[in-house]
C-alpha cells in the first residue's frame, strides 16, 4: 500500500502551493486507491492493530496531521490554540468496533508537525493486548502505565491511550 499521501505538506486556508502536486495529479486520483484502502483499515482493524499502523506510520515520517486526521473518516475537527501549538481534537471516528471516542493531536504552529498524538478509549481491556502486541512486533519500542491509560515514545513523539472518563 502507498502511504506517500500521508506525508504530503499540510495545506494552509489561503495559500496556493503547486508543490504539493505529487500525489494530487489525476493519475492518483485515479489509479492509487491507497487512502481509501487505508481509511478501511482504520475503520475495520482492531484497536491493536490500529495502534502498531500507527507507529509504522510515524516510523516512515512526519504525517500530515490533515492527511491522518481524515483516515477516521467523516470527522468532526476542533481546532484550537496554545503558545506555539495547534491542537486538533478529532470526534465522530468512524470505527466498526467504537472503541475510540477522541484523537487529540499537539501539532507544532511552526513546522506542523505533529507532536503528540492521544486516542481516547472507552475501555482499559485492550491495553494488555496492545502492550503484548507492542513486545512481539516492536523491540526497541518504549511504554509506560499510567493510571488509565499507557504512554509510549516513537522518536520525537508521544502516543498516548488513555481512557475516557465516564459521562454523568
């Protein structure tokens, strides 16, 4: 599967950019179905599954926080501001299991890059079969517990699983 869409530069409301041509000529639209077959899996797979796509991601690049953010599907995005960062909560996920109710993106003002990435959870059950996952397939990958959640680095960014706390 062809994931170079992903890391295609983030556009900005505004600004006109013909260098971000490469994946956006009609032949891709056309012949490369790569977004939709991968918008599917994040649709269909897992929650471990979801979370080692994810780190395999972040392991070939920077995605576009924009470009991500659209793998959940029809989403509804909030964007807000703090000194220096862009933060995106991302809801409506469109997931078959409805493990995930918010993605929270950190994303830096400046090089768009995304920071800090949370998936919010409604359940802790998958935690232990995401960490036995994250053994078996990732040697060099660290994680810690923390209370409702786990925490993990993948170079420069933190992926966080946290659950979410119980609506009154």
């Amino acid at each position: 599967m062809n994931k170079k869409f992903l890391y295609s530069k983030p556009s900005i409301i505004g600004v006109l950019d013909s260098g971000n041509d490469e994946f956006n000529d009609i032949g891709s639209w056309l012949f490369d179905d790569s977004p939709a077959l991968l918008r599917k899996k994040f649709r269909e797979d897992s929650l471990d599954e979801l979370v080692m796509e994810l780190i395999d991601i972040f392991r070939e690049g920077n995605p576009n926080y924009q470009e991500l953010a659209g793998l959940f599907g029809l989403v509804k995005i909030e964007e807000d501001e703090q000194e220096g960062l862009k933060i995106w909560n991302v809801r409506n996920i469109e997931r078959l299991a409805g493990d995930l109710k918010k993605i929270e993106m950190h994303i830096d003002a400046q090089s768009l890059i995304i920071n800090k990435l949370y998936l919010h959870i409604n359940e802790l059950s998958n935690l232990q079969k995401i960490k036995q996952k994250l053994n078996d397939k990732f040697e060099e990958v660290s994680y810690q517990d923390i209370n409702g959640g786990l925490i993990f680095n993948e170079k420069e960014l933190i992926i966080g699983i946290i659950k979410l706390p119980e609506e009154k």
